[in-house]
C-alpha cells in the first residue's frame, strides 16, 4: 500500500533509539569506568569527530552524577582519537542539590597496550526541566534562508568531502550565504550557518547539542583556509532542552591570529529558543 | 624637589613586583603542591573574586608546566572561598612541543581541618612570545568613551560597594553608558564596559588578564538585577600579551533565561589587540 511504503520510508529514529544513541552507548565496567567502541561512522577524513567524542564524554558523565543535563562542559583535547576501543573514566568532583561537577577522561591504546589519554573533561551537571521559566533574553536567531533553500553534501558540487563518514549521519543544509568556500570563492567572513539535524530523524537533546556545536565545517574555510583546524578546547553552556525539528546553528570567527582562532556557536531551536552557547580555541595554519 | 617628588607620586608597581604579584605568590610545598594565603585584598563583600582565584590557580599552573602563558583556561567553581590558608594541587596531564595541559585545584579547610575543594580548573598553556604576527581578525574594539569620561567608585555615588576591598586594587573606570544601574536606572542591556588597570600602576600580563575578565561589575545590574551572580564557570582565551597601559574590557549578556546568564568578556590593549576572550555561566536570582 502506498501509505504504508510511505511511513515506512519516513520512519524517524527516536531519543533512544537512533545511531547516535546506539554510537554513544558505553558499557559499564566499573563504577566510573566504561568501554565504548569508538564508531567509525563519525570520522571526518581519519579522525573521530570531536563533538561526537563530546557527546561521549557527557554521556559518561550522565550515568555518573546525580543530575542528566550538561550546564557547562569544557573538554580540553590532547591527542586525535581513532576508531575502535576506548575507555572512559568519571570521578564524581562534587554534587549539590542543583548542581553536579564531575571530570572524565578519554584513553585509548598505544602499540604496546598502554593508555593514552585523548580527553579530559570537567563538567557542571543539573536538571534543565526544573528550571524557572523566566527569560529576559536580548538575544535573537540571525536571519537563516528556509531550508530548501541551503545546501547539504547531498545538493551538488559535495561541500564536504565525500570521504567524512559523518556526513552520512547528519543532516547538515548550509546557508548558501557561508558557502563560498565550496565553490572556491570564501567570503573572508568568518561565519557559518546550518540547518542541523541527524540524518535518521532523531530530534537533538542535550546530549546531541554537544555534537552538533562541533559538526559544522570550519569558519576558516570561509577565511580562505584550507585543511584541518584542529580543536585545543571546547566549552558548551546547555541553556534549555531544544524543543523538536531541525536546529538552526551560527558559528562565528571574530579573531584569527596568532595560528589560533575561536569559534563561537549558538543553536537555536524550531521555538526560536537559544538551547546552546559553545566556544572552542582551535589552531589554525594559515596558508 | 619638586621633580623627585613628583616622580615618586607617580612611582608605579611592575611586573613581578606589585600587590598582584605579592597576593599571588606560591609557596612550593612538595611537587605540584602549593600553599598560599588567600589575601582579603581581593574579595567582593565577603568572598574572594573569582578572577583573583584563577589567576592563583594559573600562576600554579605555569610554575607545574613546561610552558608560562595560559593559552585556554577552564574553572568550574565548587565553593566560596574565604580569605586564608589555602593549597593548590597541580597535575601535569600532557607535555607538548607547543602545547601543554594541565589541571589544578583550590582546596581550603573545614572546622575539622579536612579540605574542602573550591575550584578545578583545566587548561592548555602555550608559549605566547613564539606565535606568529599573522593577524585576519575581523574584531573591531567597541567604542569606549576617554577614560577621563568614565566613572570609578572614587569619582561620587560609590558605583562599587564600599564594603569591597578588590575596589581598593583596581582602576576600573566604567562607560557612563553602562552605569545607569549605580543611579537606580538599569539601561535593561546587558552590557558592561570598563578602562581597567591594577590601582598600583602594574601593568597587564597573561596571568592579571584571568583577573581582569572577572572584575567588572556583572551585567546582571544593568538588566536590572540586584545581588549576588555567582560564576559556575568561566573558560578565558588569552590570545596575545598585552602592551602597556590600560586595558578596555567589554562584556556582554545576551541570554538570561533559567535562572542562568552567559558573560561574555573581550579584553583590548592599548595597540588595539583583542588580547583575551572569556565565556561564564552564572547564576542570576531573577527579582
């Protein structure tokens, strides 16, 4: 039957049951320890992407502390992870009727078996649904095009290279107005803006909030940059839980100098609600 | 004679050899152990400022790791820390060529003697002096009035409480167009801008700039709220040093919703360098 074949075809992934919750599942060894098979299907070119090892990270420290929600977490990155076999391990900082501070480390192996740490984490944790309701923002969305009118891999000349395994897993639709840079012509603004969602239909949480601030092409493509921009360190500020439907994410470069730059992330939700502040500190290798 | 006297009026404390330098001075007890005597020099009412307390906790930090300037610095704060005895515990977590990282943390002492940690921080220190001069920054300083134009807590109605005694250390000189909250007339923006300096002439290094990005009043006053914003987190980028002479910081608020507000801070030196960004999350009691 038609509609039948058309549900199926539409069948979105849930909060809990998606790849990214299956990627991000960690088995429990001990307490404050968990495996985790690091999946090869969140690489950009060879190297596992950041905000996915974030999103593991959080998620480590979720089955950790007192509280589900990250408020602030900072992860500072020490070596490139790769695909395959990882260990996680949590300490509990201190916890508190509100808030909860937890650390976590990400290690893998070296030749010899030995542990090579590739994250180190510290994070407040507290409960986003038992927060007041109050709001006196002053901050507004930036002005993003409807979405049939931007551009993801899938629309042409590729933007992001074909050879990323993340690309299949997101749903990324680029303001053509930061596209530049696909077609050999940057803007030398350092800005870029994308509708974002996971490829399966799977609606964000907070815990999708720390992938999605990391899964945008760089800024300094738009710069006139070329190759990778490796992060040193990444801050999110969980601020609500992002209602359902595609997220709409700004990231802004103000300050490239020194062979280091920062990028500025907001994410905003279809109810128009800012859901996540995030700034990182990359290096840069100008051309 | 006049000329002597003149000159020792306007003697000026240096780098090294300043209040600043004094409060924050460690005593090495044993390998990435430190004693330190929190001064009350520094504290807000009664606590001590969180900007004086990182900048304690980065001056261990460059004394543990192979590198001086903090490049990127994440605190999250556990508990309010009181003036008196206090140990720092540093912990080398990575040693690179250009980069090292490393955590530490603040501990003081309940009735029974058991510490009691106040803060961890993460952070990758660099080498500052070795960057390259490229610069593609797009970031223009905010228009600041001359500092001859601004108001301090000298200059009338006391903007700053008097009960403070930070205010006795610093030279912060506050754009009347962000004072409006010290004559009972919040602007409603959350916008803070200051000339700031050290009170005894020290100039700006990496180490007085962690003080610096949390010195301002909070924004929260110009929104219209009263009382305590205590800092959940705060991450600083220091992205070059700072020339001589007074510092412009601006900070900005953009999003106060939940309970929770971000302050975002640049700091501009006197060549019109964006020499530090920094990022907190703070509680804000809506009234």
């Amino acid at each position: 039957m038609p509609e039948a074949a058309t549900a199926t075809h539409i069948a979105r992934a849930t909060i809990g049951d998606s790849e990214f919750d299956r990627d991000t599942a960690l088995t429990r060894r001990a307490p404050g320890v968990f495996d985790i098979d690091l999946s090869a299907g969140w690489t950009i070119i060879n190297a596992v992407n950041g905000g996915y090892l974030l999103a593991v990270l959080g998620r480590a420290l979720a089955e950790t502390l007192p509280h589900a929600d990250p408020f602030t977490i900072s992860a500072h990155y020490l070596t490139a992870s790769q695909p395959g076999p990882a260990v996680v391990r949590t300490e509990v900082v201190r916890t508190g009727r509100t808030l909860s501070t937890g650390q976590a480390s990400l290690f893998q192996y070296d030749d010899e078996g030995r542990e090579v740490e590739r994250i180190r984490v510290l994070a407040s944790y507290g409960d986003l649904d038992s927060l007041p309701d109050d709001v006196r923002t002053t901050a507004v969305p930036p002005a993003f095009p409807p979405i049939d009118e931007c551009f993801g891999p899938q629309d042409g000349p590729a933007p992001i290279s074909g050879s990323s395994a993340i690309t299949d897993r997101l749903m990324i639709k680029l303001d053509p107005a930061t596209l530049g840079w696909a077609v050999g012509a940057p803007s030398g603004k350092g800005e870029m803006r994308a509708w974002f969602g996971l490829a399966d239909g799977r609606d964000a949480d907070p815990l999708s909030l720390l992938l999605a601030v990391d899964a945008l092409p760089p800024t300094a493509f738009e710069i006139g940059l070329k190759g990778w921009v490796p992060t040193v360190e990444l801050t999110v500020h969980v601020r609500s839980r992002p209602a359902p439907g595609p997220l709409r994410i700004s990231i802004t470069t103000r300050n490239l100098a020194g062979g280091f730059l920062e990028e500025d992330a907001e994410v905003w939700d279809t109810e128009n609600r800012l859901v996540a502040q995030s700034r990182q500190l990359a290096r840069a290798r100008l051309g």
